[in-house]
C-alpha cells in the first residue's frame, strides 16, 4: 500500500481505515508497500515457534528488497500463530514498529467497501443487482445511466480519478490536513474543465480510479439509510471482532501509528 498525504474525509477514499497490527487478520504492513512474502519450505501445520527465525528472515529480505522502513506481521493457522514487528515506524525518530501501532491500510478500505456492497446485494432478496446501473439509485454520476455497479467494484467504469486532479493535488498540498467531503472530492472528477469526467466507455477496459469507490460508499449509504461507518462496524467490523481496526474520521491519527512513507 502506498502511503498518501495525511488529508482525510468523509469519503470512503479519504477517510481510511486503520488497523492495529495485534488484532488485525489483514497481510498488511502500512508503511510504504503491501509485502508478498513467499516462505519455502514451511508447513504451517507445524510448530510456528519452530519456524521463526525462518520466518523472520524471510520478512527481513523483502522489507530490504522493496526498501520498506518496517512492518508488523502476523500469521494465524488453527495450530497456532506468529507475529513480529521489525523495523521502523517513524525513521525520523528511530522509533521501532510495535505490534501495538496502528497502520493505516489505505486502498485495502476499497475492498471493505466491496465487501459490504456485496453483503446488501445479498441481503436484498433480488431488488438490487451488481449489473443495475449507478443512476438507479444516485443522480449526478456521468454515464449514471450506462456505469453498473459491477463496473464500478471492478474498476472498469471510465470514470475519472479525483486524485489525478491537478486542481486536488494543489490543493492537499497547500492545506494536507484538511477534510474532505465525498461530493467535494468527486467534484475534481466530474466538474473541472480541465479534463474529461469520462476517460472511455464503461466496460472498455480496466483502469484503476478512486472516484469508484467514493460513489459506492455514497450508494452504500443511500442503500443501507445509514454512514458507511456505521454500516462498517455493523456488517464487517463487530462480526469480525476487528476491535483494533477503526474509521478515520478527520486528520487525527489513532494513537501509536507507524507513519507512511512513499518514495
């Protein structure tokens, strides 16, 4: 995951999640990229404690391959689980990564969001379809009429990305902290001159834009009559039992977070 200035909103995009290294299931590392690490030769069946410093070793050359300051990493397996936290979470500090720290997952949030719009699909006993078209249910979307909401959950809707704007990026860069509201960011998509709302047709071909899951955190909340935080924590968050993973809200960090680095 790349990290991004610290600008949030109320946006599905912009507002993030944050998970606590300790309590999350999530293979995320939260400071620069999302780590892939291959582990040859380890069955997980067997002893995990065994296997540590195998383990280690392995997430010690991928944060070295991908110049990754730290990470906190866990493996959970019905014989048991590992965790450790290597690294740092703030270089300028020297202040080491703690299993405690929070990390902010960044675009991982999309696949949240998804995840919840499939469960209203589910739930809505045929009434909604992952091939209805996003103007049936919000105004204001160009090619509302043509765009599906699986175009839109699959990055195929030819929607512009807001935080490719030159009008967004000058202006996080003049004020990063500042709060967005959803309508206020999809705005640099679908209203400045500069460029067009629409980059092809929808179901073209793949683009990957953020615009697409601001607008299925707005139908997620026009669906369900309620926040997308609240729907959140209802469907996936309590359930789950992520008690160390919440939604941000604002500019203020939930305290201790590794800090991101990008670069």
């Amino acid at each position: 995951m790349v990290a991004r200035s610290v600008a949030k909103s109320r946006g599905i995009k912009s507002t993030e999640l944050f998970g606590k290294a300790s309590k999350m299931r999530l293979a995320t590392n939260g400071l620069a990229a999302l780590l892939v690490v291959a582990f040859p030769g380890v069955s997980f069946a067997n002893d995990l404690l065994a296997r540590a410093p195998q383990l280690e070793d392995a997430v010690t050359a991928a944060l070295h391959e991908f110049h990754v300051p730290g990470a906190a990493v866990g493996i959970w397996t019905e014989n048991g689980h590992w965790t450790k936290a290597l690294g740092l979470a703030d270089v300028a500090a020297s202040r080491p990564v703690k299993l405690r720290d929070h990390f902010g997952i960044r675009s991982i949030t999309k696949s949240f969001v998804v995840t919840v719009l499939l469960q209203l699909i589910a739930e809505s006993n045929g009434s909604i379809g992952l091939d209805d078209p996003i103007g049936k249910y919000l105004s204001g979307v160009p090619n509302g009429a043509t765009v599906t909401l699986r175009q839109l959950a699959d990055m195929t809707s030819g929607l512009y990305d807001y935080s490719a704007d030159s009008d967004f990026r000058a202006a996080v860069g003049a004020d990063p902290t500042r709060a967005w509201t959803t309508d206020e960011l999809l705005a640099f998509a679908f209203d400045d001159a500069a460029h067009p709302a629409i980059n092809f047709e929808p179901g073209a071909r793949y683009q990957y834009s953020n615009t697409n899951t601001l607008v299925l955190g707005k139908l997620i909340e026009a669906l369900a009559g309620a926040t997308f935080d609240e729907v959140l924590r209802q469907k996936i968050l309590v359930p789950l039992e992520l008690t160390g993973t919440k939604y941000l809200h604002g500019t203020r960090l939930p305290r201790p977070f590794a800090s991101g680095y990008q670069g």
